[in-house]
C-alpha cells in the first residue's frame, strides 16, 4: 500500500509519552498517512501501548511496527524509517513530543503550492517547569538549490537542530544516500546540516506544528546530571569532526564559508561546555582533547579565497592550531567575554 506521507518515530523506553505521541499523530487532519514505528527493544511497555492503540484506534490499520533484531540506538531506526517508508514524504518525530492536528496538512499544502522537496515547520519548546517558548520561521520560499543551504548556514541558529517537524521527499534522502551517523549526540543536527545541500527547493512555515517536550535525564540536558560520561563528550566531538570531513565536497559552493564558520562555531560551544563541565566529566578531559575538537574544515589557501567570513573563519583558523594550553587558555577567555560559561 502506498501513502502519500509516513510519519517515522523510533521508539526506545518511552513508556510515559508515547501515548501522547502516537494520538497527536493519529489525529492528523490529513488522510493519507503511513504511521511506522521502530521498536528499538527497550525493557518496559511502550510497544505494548502502541499495540492497544493499533488494535482500537480508528486508523490502527495504519500503523506498522517493526522491530529491530536488538536494541541499535536512534540512527539505526531512523536509517531504517528511510529504508522501509511507503510514503511519498517522510516526516520524522520523536516518541516523547506531539504534533499540532493539522501538521501534515499545512506541510503538504506548503510543499504542493511551491513545488518544493522539504518544507520546514515552527515549533514549541516546553521546559521541564512548564515555560513554553516559541521558534517561528519566516514565511519563506527558497526556490534555488543552495538558498536553503545559504539560510541554514547564516547562523548557528539558522535551522532546527532536531530531524523533527520537517516534510522532506523520501526519494530526495534515498537518491542522496543521506544517513544518520552512529552518535546518540547530535546525530540529527548532522543529518540536517548535511540534508540542506541536497535540495533543491524549500518552504519555512511560521506555524506552529511541533511540540518539543524537555525531560529529565535527556542527552542534550546535561547540565542537569552530576556526573557526565566522557563517551558522551567524545560523541558530541566526533559528529563535530564528521562534518568537518564531510565539508570537502562543497568546497566550491557560495555557502561553504559560511558552512566552515558555523561548524568552528559549534567546536567552540563544545570546548566552552566541557570546560563549564570539565570536573564532572569522568574520566578527566585533557587540553590535548579539548583542542581536538577544532577541526577547520578548509585549508588556509581556501580561507584566504572566502569572501565572506574571511576574518571569522581565519581567527578560528589560528586557534585551531594553536598548543593544547594555549587553545583551552583562549577559549576560556572567549567565552568569559561571551558569557558562554
């Protein structure tokens, strides 16, 4: 059976939300929809929830579940919602969030009218004390391969970090071979700041369609734990390093510059957080490490070619290849003066 969208949710130990996040994606006011969901084999009674809710909901014939031969971690499922989607769009969420009811509806019409490959919706982030805070896009058409790239790469900020609340053409990620890395820490920021250079035209809508729901314990609040596990760290670093690598390519392309600075951007908010953290992270993180995660994706001869954030891209340029101590000694200092730490 084809669909024209499959909304993908992985899910792993999620028992007190997935409830909420299958509802809000069955009460979608758009038709056609495939709901597939990785079972990651956690230990407690999400699958068995999701079970109930195929067997009486409405459009439970929808539903597919399949199960992973152990438990792979978020980027196997997702790499596997992009294997095995019957849809003709592909919207990812995550088992612990919600979607507005007519989510799909506005990104499909958004994508229809302007004949895009991806359209990108807004979102509300709840904290744990209940404060909401709203990020909204402009409503924006980018019609050129390379303006979305462009836009995303303007600031750290430019697009959502999260695989989230986006309507992307499945055949768009298959015909790319776009895969998430094996990370459990901004493995999705890497997947779409990869996805923006393979399309060709997009849409960023104002409304509001997803709901992002912190929690305790969550990866990407560690500042909340006591102790934090120097893994964890080296994850962050590594996804760092993978898009630096994988940067090469681009090296023509009129946002590469700004590409290469938001990347030595995201470095210097690593460094800044592990030196915030640095007596929490066990076992101890040395300067020589923290340096390391300063990798410039372009090469001096390049830098000096940019026209645009020439100056930005060669400062970091230096940095990166400064002594261990001298770097940490630098980046301290930065960050005081930025009020990071």
């Amino acid at each position: 059976m084809s669909y024209d969208v499959t909304i993908g949710m992985p899910v792993f130990r999620s028992e007190a939300y997935v409830r909420r996040a299958l509802l809000s994606a069955l009460e979608q006011s758009y038709a056609s929809i495939e709901f597939l969901l990785i079972d990651d084999c956690g230990d407690d009674g999400s699958v068995e929830i999701i079970r109930k809710i195929q067997l009486t909901h409405g459009r439970g014939k929808d539903i597919r579940i399949l199960r992973n031969a152990g438990n792979m971690g978020v980027s196997a499922s997702r790499n596997r919602i992009i294997d095995e989607a019957q849809g003709e769009y592909l919207y990812f969420m995550d088992s612990d969030d919600a979607i507005a009811p007519d989510a799909i509806t506005l990104l499909m019409k958004a994508v229809k009218a302007a004949r895009a490959e991806i359209a990108f919706g807004s979102y509300e982030k709840i904290e744990l004390t209940g404060q909401r805070t709203q990020y909204k896009y402009p409503g924006t058409k980018l019609q050129e391969k390379g303006q979305l790239a462009n836009f995303a790469y303007r600031n750290v900020g430019g697009i959502q970090a999260s695989a989230c609340n986006y309507l992307v053409k499945t055949s768009v990620l298959r015909a790319g071979a776009l895969r998430f890395i094996a990370s459990n820490y901004w493995e999705d920021l890497a997947f779409t700041f990869n996805l923006v250079t393979i399309v060709s035209s997009a849409v960023l809508l104002p409304d509001i369609t997803y709901y992002y729901y912190c929690r305790e314990n969550s990866l990407s609040h560690y500042q909340q734990r006591a102790t934090i596990p120097k893994s964890e760290i080296l994850q962050s670093v590594s996804v760092i390093k993978y898009l630096a690598a994988s940067s090469a390519p681009l090296s023509q392309q009129t946002y590469f510059p700004s590409r290469c600075y938001v990347i030595m951007l995201m470095a210097f908010y690593v460094a800044c957080q592990i030196l915030k953290r640095r007596k929490d992270i066990v076992p101890a993180v040395s300067d020589s490490e923290i340096k390391a995660v300063f990798v410039h994706p372009a090469t001096l001869g390049q830098i000096f070619r940019f026209r645009r954030k020439r100056l930005q891209n060669l400062a970091l340029f230096a940095l990166s290849k400064l002594p261990s101590f001298c770097c940490v000694k630098i980046v301290r200092l930065l960050a005081g003066i930025k009020n990071v730490m």
